[in-house]
C-alpha cells in the first residue's frame, strides 16, 4: 500500500464516531439534519442536502438541473 495521507483524528472524533454507531442512525439521521442545517445558514441558503460521495452530489446537480423537466 501506498501511503497517501495519515488521517488525524483523535478521541473526539472516534466518541462522536461511536456516539452516531450506537444511536442507530447511520444514515439520514438527526446529526445529519444538524449538518445540513448548520451548512445551510453557513453559506446563506434556504436547504442543503447532505450526500456520501462526489458521485452522488454530481448526481443530485445533475437530476435537479435547470432544464431537467423535474418539479421541485
């Protein structure tokens, strides 16, 4: 293996790690809504969404576009 970056992180981030594990949210859960949230004021939009990759943000842009013919 090729080592690229050695990532920093401590015990806060492995007890918040573990606090969103043992919570049972995963995924789509009440920490994510804050992020969004907390994003959202941050750089001054009314909602933001929160996605797992590049590939799925290029997605989401992609899908709800200008001129997609999707309703929002």
């Amino acid at each position: 293996m090729i080592p690229i970056t050695r990532p920093y992180l401590g015990e806060e981030e492995a007890a918040a790690a573990r606090e969103v594990i043992l919570s049972g949210w995963v995924t789509q859960g009440p920490r994510v809504k804050a992020f969004e949230d907390a994003f959202a004021r941050y750089v001054g939009s009314r909602y933001a969404c929160a996605v797992s990759s590049c590939t799925a943000a290029l997605c989401t842009c992609h899908y709800w576009s200008p001129g997609s013919n999707r309703e929002t």
